[in-house]
C-alpha cells in the first residue's frame, strides 16, 4: 500500500495506479503492490505487448471496440447491461524510462491526453474568465469568514486575477466501461480516469491596508474522472456528463508583493490553503460532483448526486512499535498518537491516547461509498503536540476496491509508511472493514430495516420576487438518523434573486407584448374573473393588476404590467441531493424548510412541508420525484424521494448504484 509498484492484476483493476498524485512509472521491478501488496509482476511504467500491438494508445486493441460498442445484453431486470471486458495482457518486461510515452501502462492512453491537453488550451481563456468571476464572487467571501477580524478588509482585485497561460494538464488517461444501477433501470457510462497537474502562473491579487498580497503560484495535483453518463442510441448519445476528484488533491500555493511576509504567515497560509482545498472538496471530491444533463428527460440526480455504492465500517483496531517523537529527560522517549482517516471528501480523527508508541485504539467509522473502483482510504498518525506542530508518524493507503474484498471479521495488520514513503520504520498498524452494500428495493419488502432515504430538491417555481439580492434555499432535514455516520450539508446553496430585464414594449408574440397583454386581459374580462383569479392567470401580483387597471386604458395597463415585470415570479434551481442514513425507513419523515432572506432583514421561513419515506411503499423501485404544493405559498417544489437498504457483505465487489 503506497508504493508506486503493481502487479498486473491490480493495473487492469484500475485502483492502484494512481496513489496519492504520484507518477505509475516511479515503481520498480519486484517491489511490493501497491494494490494487494504481493510482488508486482513489472512496472507500471511498462506496456505490454498488448498495448503496443493497439498501436501505441495503451489500450488492448481487443478491449478497444467493446469500450466503444453499444451492443450489450439484458439483465434481470430487463434493462441494459454492459459486456463482459476481456482482461488486458501483462507481461514482465524491462521497465521504460519514466513518464515518457513508451511508458504508458496498458489501459492508459498517452495520445488521447495530448489531445485532451489541446482542447484545455484552446478554452483556457475562458475558463479563466469564468475562474475570475468565482473568485471574486465565491471565494472572497468564503475567505473573509474564515480570517480572523483583522483581517476583514482583504479584497480581490478583479482586474489582477485570472488563472494565468498554462492551463492543467492531463498526464495519463485510463479508460474504461461501467454500469450504473438507478431506479429507471441500469445505464451504461464510459469512465476517463486521469491523473492532472497544474503548476499554474496565475495571478490572483488582494489588497490589505493599502499592501498588495500576490497568490502567484498554484500547484494542484490529483486524480480526476470524467464520466459520460448513461449511453444511448441517438443524439446526443449521453445523459449527462460528471467530474470529480476521486480524494482530496495535492495543493499549494506561492505569495509574494509588498504584502508577502504577512501573506505567508503561518496563519494566513493555512486559512487561504484550506479555502482553496475546502472549496475544490465541497465541489468536486467524492461525495460531491460537478455535473450536467444533456438530455432534457434526464434524471439530474443520477448524474450529479447518485446514491453510494454501500457503507465501509472500518475500525483501526492497534497500532505498534510507532515511533517516538516527544523526548524526556525523566524516562523512555514516547508519543501521543492519534489517527486520521481519510476517504474522499470525509475526514475522521480519533482521540488522543497518551504517552505510548502500542496504543489501542478500537476507532470505528462509517463511511459511505459512491465509487467503489475510484477511491482509495488512507491512515495517517500524528503525535499530539500542545505548543508545536504535531508530529508526523505514518500513513498508509490501500484502494478501497481491495478493502471491501477483505474477509467479514478478518483483522489485517499493515505496515506504516514515512515521509518518504519506505516501509518498516515507522511501525505497524492493525484495521477490519465490514462492507454493507446498499440496494434498491424492487418488492418494497425492506421498510421496517435499516436503510438510507435520499432526497433531492430540485427547483421551486412561483417564487415571489421580493426584490433584487433576495435569497432563496431549502432546509433538509430526516428523523431517526443513524448514529456514527458523518455530518453532511442540510440545506442547498443560497439562490439570489436577479433583477429581469423588462421585456421590449410591442414586442409582437408572447407574454412580453403589450397587444398579447390586452388579448389576455380581454380574456379575463370575458370569463368575469376575480382580480385574484385574474392575477394567477396573468402571473403576477393581486396588488400589482389592481394598481395597473385602475382608470387607465387596457393598452396603458398592458404596457405598465409588463414595465413592473408582469412575471412577479420566478424559478431558482438547485439540483441538490441529500443522505439520511435511518433506523427505520418507514418512521422516518423528510423535512423541506422553504427558506428566504431579504437584504438587510432576518431568515424567515415560508413554508414546511413533511414527506413520509413509507409514502415511498408501493411506488416502483421505492423512487419517486413529486411536484408538491409548499403549505402556506404558492410555491411549487420539485423533489425527488427514494430509499436503498443495506444488504449484508458477501465480499463480492458491488455493482455501482
């Protein structure tokens, strides 16, 4: 676990080669697997014949076609099922030189990074133009939270900040073919895996006190996946797209100008180093995606939020002979250790257990998996320090991929790493993993199990405007939650209202022109509408049609209605899904909170409404979206509800959900 070396098993498995941002090529001939920890069969630097008889993209000209075939066969359920891949070759060769193109390991493809590269520079402008409006108008306010209050008065300098002329750059691409099980059946969707590195010449500007503080330098390094999301037989031949990161990426960052050695104050380093981590975390790392539909009867949930694979319980049992690291005068040198789990965008810390380099810890987590074949966990230990830094004793990582093929209730004792990632100096470390895949309930016979309620909120329409920097979010919260399990987000972002453009006076055709205005107002009239009724028709306000009709003529009325926006109402988007892990799913009850903020005014609640999960019973595949009426106001929010229950480990690798 973290060496750069693998067996051939665990490069075609596509969890080992890309651990902790580290080049494949690094590995050498009989070390230890990275992924299983026999002896690896070659270097990950080296293709096979296989490979090269592809024509040199890294990919077995076999598997090639089936990547890209839509032929596939039906499953019990009478949905579509991906092929069975052939196994790529591996053969033990002498090693190539390091990231060079002869390098690529079988299943990577230099060639289609070069070109991934070329498009990256073609957008770079403007991606960095949107970049710079996140900045300013995201990040700068995230920053200003997390600085002390004498620092309150950083600011971005607009015109200074952009992403700079080298854009990242993808390394290795590995390709390969999944199945995602939703409720509407499974779908295909064709993986890019690709280990990125961005040592950037961007320029990003604050001003304090009257100081320039330069960020002229960012270096991002990780692992990311592109996923074309559910294939299908016609244009645009993809649901959806999504991106993520499948852990937290290396990042740091280089300050200078007039305000240089304030900026690189410890304290001020780690709050921009933690904004800038904490923001790509919250976006991009597992469990969170960047997502987008392309077709419009998509399921948007699928594709940016679906639910995880299962629930990884890990419990690190002891850790031995560790190294000791706080020196006495009066006895034998110790430590005060604690561990750091890590898995995608979840971080866990155990408590502290004093003076002693054998502690047993008995430290259960419980994690939830979205990507079984993407993420790794890792274990680090680090000496408690009252007055300095604590101090670094050991990590290990293993793909998590591997850890859920681990024995129920076998313990497995692995041997912690240092900083420059040798083995057996720095002790050992003994875990045991119980994996509980999460199912979907075709018979609606799991209810009063165990299980995990998902909640999406997607859009709320007929929202009145109440004026512009308005702010609109929903609350989400469910009963009987499972303990142990990480905190996550309770509400959505916070959507501001934007002012409309009034639409063009005489505009011909639609709601926008004064002439389709009187054809509606003269229907209104011939039907006797009450002036509620009438404004509901209309889409505007009882009070706004009132003022408007009053003695002026319908064109004067018509023009007017449309020059105070004659849709008072308007639509925001969130596309938001949420977890709830339960004790029961049919007592439990999901809480939407319709939430509001005027500027300069208090959060006021505009309305509750309350969904039961056993409303869920019967429903097919126990999934359901639902456009309900938010009690109290006229609002109309789309939801989406559905439950998966956990079904026990067979120690078989899990098919994606």
């Amino acid at each position: 676990f973290g060496s750069s070396a693998f067996c051939g098993e665990c490069v075609a498995g596509r969890g080992g080669a890309f651990d902790e941002g580290l080049c494949p090529s690094e590995g050498a001939m009989g070390a230890r697997c990275s992924g299983c920890g026999g002896h690896a069969a070659r270097s990950v630097g080296e293709p096979s014949p296989a490979s090269k008889s592809a024509g040199g993209h890294g990919v077995d000209a076999a598997v090639l076609p089936t990547l890209l075939s839509s032929s596939h066969t039906q499953d019990h359920t009478g949905s579509s099922s991906p092929p069975k891949l052939p196994k790529p070759e591996v053969s033990v060769e002498q090693a190539s030189p390091a990231c060079s193109s002869a390098s690529t390991p079988v299943g990577f493809t230099g060639p289609i990074a070069k070109s991934l590269n070329t498009i990256v520079e073609h957008l770079w402008p403007r991606i960095s133009k949107y970049a710079t409006e996140v900045i300013v108008n995201e990040v700068q306010p995230q920053l200003l939270e997390k600085l002390p209050s004498a620092l309150q008065s950083l600011s971005f300098d607009p015109a200074l900040c952009h992403l700079g002329q080298r854009p990242l750059e993808f390394r290795r691409v590995h390709i390969m073919r999944d199945e995602q099980l939703t409720a509407q059946g499974s779908i295909n969707n064709l993986v890019f895996q690709a280990r990125i590195d961005w040592d950037a010449d961007c320029s990003v500007y604050l001003r304090y006190a009257g100081a320039g503080l330069g960020i002229r330098g960012l270096r991002i390094k990780g692992v990311m996946v592109f996923e074309l999301v559910g294939l299908m037989d016609a244009p645009p031949f993809v649901e959806g797209i999504r991106a993520f990161f499948n852990n937290r990426p290396f990042v740091d960052v280089d300050f200078q100008g007039t305000g240089e050695g304030l900026l690189n104050l410890n304290l001020i380093r780690k709050k921009i180093l933690d904004v800038v981590t904490d923001g790509i975390s919250d976006a991009m790392v597992l469990p969170h995606r960047i997502g987008f539909k392309l077709c419009p009867d998509a399921d948007i949930f699928a594709i940016k939020c679906p639910p995880p694979q299962g629930i990884l319980k890990l419990t690190v049992k002891r850790a031995r002979d560790l190294l000791a690291k706080d020196i006495s005068w009066f006895g034998r040198a110790t430590s005060d250790p604690y561990v750091v789990v890590e898995c995608g965008g979840y971080r866990f810390q155990s408590s502290t257990h004093n003076r002693t380099l054998s502690p047993s810890f008995e430290y259960t987590v419980v994690i939830p998996v979205t990507e079984v074949a993407h993420q790794r966990l890792r274990l680090e230990l680090f000496d408690e320090d009252l007055l300095t830094h604590d101090d670094f004793l050991g990590r290990v990582s293993a793909p998590v991929e591997r850890i859920v093929a681990w024995g129920r209730d076998e313990e497995v004792m692995l041997q912690l790493e240092d900083e420059h990632r040798e083995r057996g100096k720095s002790g050992t470390v003994t875990v045991s993993a119980k994996w509980e895949a999460l199912s979907i309930d075709v018979a609606g016979d799991h209810f009063n199990k165990p299980g995990l309620i998902f909640a999406g909120v997607d859009t709320a329409s007929n929202l009145t405007r109440a004026g512009p920097g308005t702010q609109y979010w929903v609350k989400v919260s469910c009963s009987g939650i499972l303990p142990d399990f990480p905190k996550t987000a309770d509400q959505t972002d916070k959507v501001e209202e934007e002012t409309p453009e009034p639409p063009p006076e005489g505009a011909d055709g639609g709601i926008a022109g004064t002439e389709s205005m009187k054809r509606r107002l003269a229907i209104v009239r011939k039907y006797g509408m009450s002036d509620e009724e009438a404004a509901e028709v209309l889409h505007v306000k009882p009070e706004v049609l009132t003022s408007c009709l009053m003695m002026r003529s319908d064109t004067k009325a018509a023009g007017d209605l449309i020059k105070t926006g004659c849709i008072s109402t308007f639509q925001a988007t969130w596309e938001t899904g949420f977890e709830f892990p339960v004790r029961c799913v049919a007592a439990s009850v999901v809480t939407f909170v319709l939430m509001r903020k005027v500027p300069g005014g208090s959060e006021e609640a505009l309305g509750t409404y309350e969904a039961p999960a056993d409303s869920l019973r019967g429903v097919p595949n126990a999934t359901s979206f639902l456009n309900i009426e938010v009690p109290g106001t006229d609002v109309r929010l789309r939801i989406k509800l559905g439950m998966r229950y956990f079904e026990p480990s067979s120690n078989a690798l899990p098919t994606s959900l």
